[in-house]
C-alpha cells in the first residue's frame, strides 16, 4: 500500500503502522467546539469515550481556542454537559498567556485590547495591566466588540516601544447570534494593529508550537506519548503535528490540505466521529 492510501475497518479509517501506535499512548488532549460539544450539546459518544479512556488509565484533558472565557468557567461548561473537568484539565490561549516569553521578566506588564475576561484573568495571573502603553511589554489582542481608534493609537504607542502584539487568535471572523460567521474575529483587529505598529502579531492559540509546548510542560506529557484529537485541520492537526504529537482527525474524514507555507498537513488517523474512536480505543486496550 502506498503513502497517502488508507484502508478501512468497518468506520473507522485508519492510516497503516498508526494503529500500532496509538497503543503505546497514555495522554490524549481532546479539541472542545466541533469535536467534545456542538453548541450546548455534547457530541454523541463523547462522555462514555472520556470516561473509558479515564478508567483505563489514560490522562484526559482538554485543547481549545475559546478566550471569551477562562479555563474555570470552560470547565464548569463541560462538567454541567456531563463530562466532570476542573480549570486545570483545560488548555486554552488564556491558560498559556502567562507563560510567554514576553512575561518573563520581572517589570513584564501587558496593555489589553480584548474584554474583562481577559484583564480580570491576567491581572490573577500576576501579570499587571498597565493603563500606559508605552510601558507595557505586551500588547495582547482578543475579543474586543468596543475596538477603536484609541485602541490602535495605544497599541501603536506600545510597540512602539517595543512591545510584543500577542493575539489570542488570528480567527477573521467570528459567529453571530444566528450562530453564522459573520462578525469581526480577532485576527482583523490582530491585523490592523500588526499593521500601525510596523510589527507581526504573534499567535497564542491554536495551532501555535508555545500553545502546545506549554500544554505539555504544565500537564507534565512528552511529546511521544500524547494525542491531539480534534475536528479542525488547519488548528488541531497542524498544531499537534507541529509539536510531535499523534493526530486523529474527527467529523470530516481524512483529507489534506496545504497551508500558505506549503506544509502537508495530514492526520495519523482519521475517524467520523468520537463513538467510533471509542469503540477504537476500546479494541486497542485488548492489545499486548
Ligand atoms: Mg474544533
């Protein structure tokens, strides 16, 4: 069989010498919106799979990009949905903000562009909010439905002096009440502020290498012995690629597709849904 080509077992895809793989993985970081939960509903499947993989000895936790709320909050989410989570099983932007290089000093402060949320959660960090940009050695860019022209001016001022402009995401848009894309993301806001200050905006997020490094140091995982499983291509698979994880691809089958940098991202497996990578995982606990 040739690279690229995949066989199928009953619904499950899966791609030759993966399979052996998996089998000597203890750690598996699950992607939330898409993949855990659609909307205010869990994902058929998903609570059993977490539940088995749990009683079986594996670590659970959970990889997401939201920033709108903090981890404790995305955690009482999943536990109301019926997958028992604390803040510390979740890794999100907000989660490895603090552990950026730019924070590592000790007069590191940040300027905020981005909601309560996000200065509420620093500031208990230990990071101060400065109200001064030409202080700060960071700007951080993130949900921000009141973004003006004093935001820029301000970013700019920062930068300027040599801030770094961190975004929590480089999402163009973000969903409206009807649940459609149709509203600004924080990747525009990201760009224009890239933009004035003559500087790159670096990623936090998903599928940023700090965001998984630091996923993988605070939970105490190698590399080698840990699974990225999610829905999106383009964050979950290329993320985990990036920093040596095993990929599984949920929902969308196996495909691939090239980014701007020309890199083929392909996932090690793929599966339709959580119910079949259950009965999947299942099968493999019945290997030597
Ligand atoms: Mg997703």
């Amino acid at each position: 069989m040739g690279v690229g080509e995949s066989q199928s077992e009953g619904d499950v895809i899966l791609i030759p010498d993966n399979a052996r793989r998996l089998s000597g993985k203890r750690n598996f970081l699950f992607d939330l919106d898409g993949c855990i939960w659609f909307g205010d509903r869990l994902a058929p499947g998903a609570a059993e799979l977490v539940s088995s993989l749990r009683s079986s000895g594996y670590e659970v936790r959970f990889a997401t990009n939201i920033s709108s709320q903090t981890p404790d909050e995305i955690a009482d989410r999943l536990s109301l949905l019926g997958i028992d989570a604390s803040g510390g099983d979740i890794l999100s932007p907000l989660r490895v903000l603090p552990f950026h290089e730019a924070f590592s000093g000790p007069s590191a402060s940040v300027y905020v562009v981005a909601g309560d949320t996000v200065r509420r959660f620093l500031t208990d960090a230990g990071i101060p909010v400065v109200d001064r940009p030409e202080h700060a050695s960071a700007v951080v860019v993130g949900r921000s439905p009141d973004f003006d022209y004093d935001d820029v001016t301000a970013s700019m001022a920062a930068t300027d002096s040599g801030a770094r402009l961190l975004a929590l995401n480089l999402d163009m848009r973000a969903p409206g009440p009807d649940g459609r894309f149709s509203l600004p993301g924080t990747g525009i806001l990201a760009a224009a502020l890239a933009v004035a200050g003559g500087v790159e905006a670096e990623l936090i997020g998903k599928p940023s290498l700090h965001f998984f490094e630091t996923g993988l140091s605070v939970f105490g995982f190698s590399s080698d012995t840990t699974v990225m499983v999610g829905d999106s291509i383009d964050s979950d698979i290329m993320g985990g690629s990036r920093a040596g994880l095993m990929t599984i691809l949920v929902g969308t089958g196996l495909r691939a597709r090239e980014n701007s940098a020309d890199e083929l991202v392909e996932p090690d497996i793929a599966v339709p849904d959580l119910a079949a990578l259950g009965q999947y995982v299942g099968q493999l606990q019945d290997v030597p």
